[in-house]
C-alpha cells in the first residue's frame, strides 16, 4: 500500500485534478482487475485503448486514474493524474510502488534477436552454482532459485516485473538475469529499472510485423542501451555489424566480444561435434557441452558478464563448462539405432541458419538431414519464404509443416514458406499440414546414423490454434516415434 503522492513522485504530470488523499492497494492496466483502491492506467495498446474503458473501471470503483487524455466528463470523486506517456509512467510507478527493487539487486538484461534465453538461462544456473540465490526472468520461465514461475511473455509487464524482484529481494537474491525483447523495450516495461549491466547478442530479420522496418528495430533494442545508468556495463558482439551502433549513445562503460574480430573477450572454436566443443576461451581451454558456433557466441557473453560482474576467470569457466543446454535450444535425443533427433526454437532465418550449419559442420556428410519446419501464424510473414528456402538449402529433405498457426489457416501459411522454396529444391521437400504427422513422417524416413531436425517451437508444450493451446511437445514427440518404429 502507497499514497498517490509516493508512486507518482519523479513522474512529470501535465495536470493532476480531484481527491489526491488515498491509498493505493493495487496498480493495473487490466480494466478487469481496477477496483476500489486501485490504481488504473489508460494505456494505448495495439489493438484496445485503455481510455475508453475510463468509465467502466470508475463504476467498479477504481478512483485513481492515469491517463493521456482527459475523459470527457470528470467524476469529482476520480483522482485524475494526465501524463504524456502512460506507458512509460506505468514503469516508474511501479519501480516507485514496490520501492524500488532494482536497485537492491544486480540486473543484467540481454537484448538481441538470438540468444537471449541461452545466455540468461545459463547465467542464472551458472550464479546458481557459484552458491547465490539469483532471480531469472526469461520466455522459457520465470524462476527464484528453484521454484518456477509459469512465463507468458519474453519480458512480462512492469507491474510484474518490478512484483517479481521485489519477491526475489525478499528471497535474498543477489542477482537477477532476464531477457529484454524489442516489445518490452518500445513499450518501456523496463522503464524506471536500475541496470547493473545490460548485453546485446545479435540483431537478423525478425518482429517486423511490430516494428515494421528493420531500423525501428535495431531503434528498439538500442534505446536499452541508450537509457542504461553510467555506472553499468555494455557488453556487445563486435562481429554483429549492429553492435557498435548499440554503443553509440550510452552512458555505460563499454566492452565488446567476439570471435572474429579484436574484442575485450575472445573465444575461439578448436573442436565440435554432436557432444559439445572445445573452446579456447580468454586464452584457457575448456570442454562446454553446448554445440555449435552460435553457441560459442553465447557462452562467451555469459562469461564476459559473469566477469564484469567481478567473478574470477577460472572459476567462471570451470562451472560454465559443467552446465547442459538449455531446454528447447539444440535439444537432442538419440533413437536405439543411432538417429539423432534435434529439437530447437529457431524461427527465424538466421537461427535456422545457424542451427542448420552447426549440424552440417558436424556431420560426416554420409547422413541424411531431414527439417521439419514451420512458421507462426499472425506473425511476420515476410519472414516465411526465407526460411523454406534456408531449410532447404541446407538439409537433404524438408518437410513445411504447420507452427502455430494462431488465428491464420494453417495452409496459407505453407502456401507462402512454399514460395521460397528453390526449383531445383523442389523433389527435396514435402509439405504435411498436421506437425504431429509430420515428424512421424520424419523419423519413418530416418535411417541409422540420420539426423532430424524439428525446428520452430523449442521448449513449447502446446500448440496454438484459433486461440486455443493444444497439448504439444516436439522433443517428446520425437521420442514417441522412435520409440513406435523401433519397437
């Protein structure tokens, strides 16, 4: 519970009229949850507009409200507090609700279009084992320590963000990781945090059904760095062309990694194969478990943070080189007759791409690779003849399947992925709508020593269809069907 004073307090009002003298129980910008003692912001959303719902919550009883836009006839029992932007408002009221639980504990964010959820994820279980209780907030999960809380979103809301950590502080957390999609940046749900240091992987085609052009995007990602603290750290991929541009306005301290280029952390690739690799990693060698380039990648931004957060080189690479893979990230199984089943999140062309060439760089060249892959529905469909045309060029047969078609039929998506297919490539691929026969229809055609790929969906368990989630779980799938035709 705050006073109206305390949670709007730093906040810039255009004007702010009625009873200012309540107390606040709850924030929300969910018009089905504004009650008595409430405080309800009127955010613009893509699809509804927060304002017009004004009336309804007042008559629940809400009587604290946000907004941009006065409502044409004020109730004089309704504190109306306009600001220019709710959005951005609902961050620092929240930061400034639960008291600000930022700044009692490190948060390191990773941005980028690939690696966000391998490289939190593994900070996480690497703080975990240095012996810290650390907080995660990732697509995959949220987490304190052990417990696992259920995550709907890349980065959830700042009411639920600022709620979590404000939990994880009570919990003695030293540490947080988390993910920060170009959604929550635009959308300023991570406005008003306190950044120990924030991290950018890579930037390739992906959400421009959102941001609508490719430089809105990288717009997006970089206003993380542009509005972190001067006492955090940078850390960006220097052989990403978009890394530098990361760097250009931020007041943190800046380091770079890479494995090409001349960086403040260097790795470099020595062995690979379906096992794990061999890195040389800030010149002390070590086995990861985790395979292929883009991970290499990955784990050397784990290291550079966990470094910059003032851990010791040895130690970062001894624990780091103990952990596994992340759940739905190069996920395997193994048949009895020796196929290999990959299960991975790639969905967009270049985290196909890299997948794709981990595997052929790995693979003798004697086996057969076989991609079951889709592409979601009410998504960005610019993106969906690339990636049938990148399956195809890098895999032996191609099966386009459906993803989750969400509210689009399913067909039309295939009808569109089919246009990128190559003519020469066009023997090489099939096309069957049900994903579960699909990947039955994979591993039917599987001989021993073959590898399948079943791209697109990684750790989901369901599969979304008009709204409603279906049990779904590729890498358990895969071990049915292995299991049907072995037996």
């Amino acid at each position: 519970m705050a006073t109206i004073e305390q949670i709007i307090s730093g906040i810039p009002a255009i004007a702010i009229s009625g009873k200012m003298m309540q107390e606040v129980e709850t924030l929300t910008f969910d018009s089905r949850e504004a009650k008595a003692a409430s405080m309800f912001f009127a955010v613009k959303g893509t699809v509804v507009d927060g304002h017009s719902f004004i009336p309804q919550v007042i008559a629940q009883g809400c009587s604290v409200i946000v907004c941009e836009t006065l409502p044409a006839e004020i109730n004089e029992a309704v504190c109306y507090i306009q600001v220019e932007n709710t959005h951005a408002c609902l961050g620092l009221a929240a930061a400034n609700f639960y008291g600000h639980p930022s700044k009692a504990i490190k948060i390191v964010a990773i941005t980028g279009t690939n690696g966000k959820t391998t490289v939190a994820t593994l900070l996480f279980n690497l703080f975990r084992s240095f012996g810290y209780s650390v907080g995660l907030l990732s697509t995959v999960q949220n987490q304190i320590n052990e417990e696992v809380i259920p995550s709907t979103h890349t980065t959830p809301d700042a009411i639920r963000i600022n709620a979590l950590l404000r939990e994880m502080v009570s919990r003695g957390c030293s540490y947080c990781f988390m993910e920060a999609s170009s959604h929550a940046i635009h959308q300023d749900r991570i406005k008003g945090l306190h950044f120990a240091g924030v991290a950018f992987t890579n930037i390739t085609h992906d959400h421009l059904d959102y941001h609508k052009t490719f430089e809105e995007y990288i717009k997006a990602k970089k206003k993380l760095f542009d509005e972190v603290n001067e006492d955090a750290f940078a850390l960006v991929n220097k052989d990403d062309k978009n890394g530098m541009v990361m760097l250009q306005n931020t007041k943190a301290t800046r380091y770079t990694y890479g494995i090409k280029s001349l960086a403040d952390f260097k790795a470099k690739i020595l062995e690979s194969d379906f096992n794990g690799m061999l890195l040389n990693m800030d010149t002390e060698e070590a086995w990861f478990r985790l395979v292929g380039n883009f991970n290499a990648y990955n784990l050397l931004l784990v290291y550079g943070v966990a470094y910059l957060l003032g851990k010791d080189k040895h130690e970062i690479i001894m624990h780091l080189s103990s952990l596994n893979s992340v759940k739905g990230r190069f996920d395997y199984v193994r048949s009895t007759n020796g196929i290999i089943g990959i299960v991975d999140y790639a969905h967009t062309p270049d985290a196909l791409q890299n997948v794709l060439e981990t595997i052929n760089e790995v693979r003798t060249g004697n086996e057969e690779l076989i991609t079951v892959i889709g592409c979601g529905g009410n998504r960005d469909a610019s993106k969906r003849p690339i990636m049938a045309e990148t399956a195809c060029n890098l895999s032996t047969r191609v099966i386009l399947t459906s993803d989750n078609p969400r509210n689009e039929d399913p067909e039309a998506i295939l009808d569109e992925m089919a246009k990128g297919i190559p003519a020469l490539h066009y023997k090489k691929s099939l096309r069957i709508t049900d994903r579960k026969e699909a990947i039955k229809t994979a591993v039917s055609m599987a001989q021993a020593g073959d590898i399948i790929l079943v791209a697109g969906k990684g750790h989901e368990n369901y599969q979304e269809v008009k709204g409603v989630k279906h049990p779904f779980d590729d890498k358990a799938m895969l071990q049915d069907f292995f299991n049907l035709f072995q037996s």
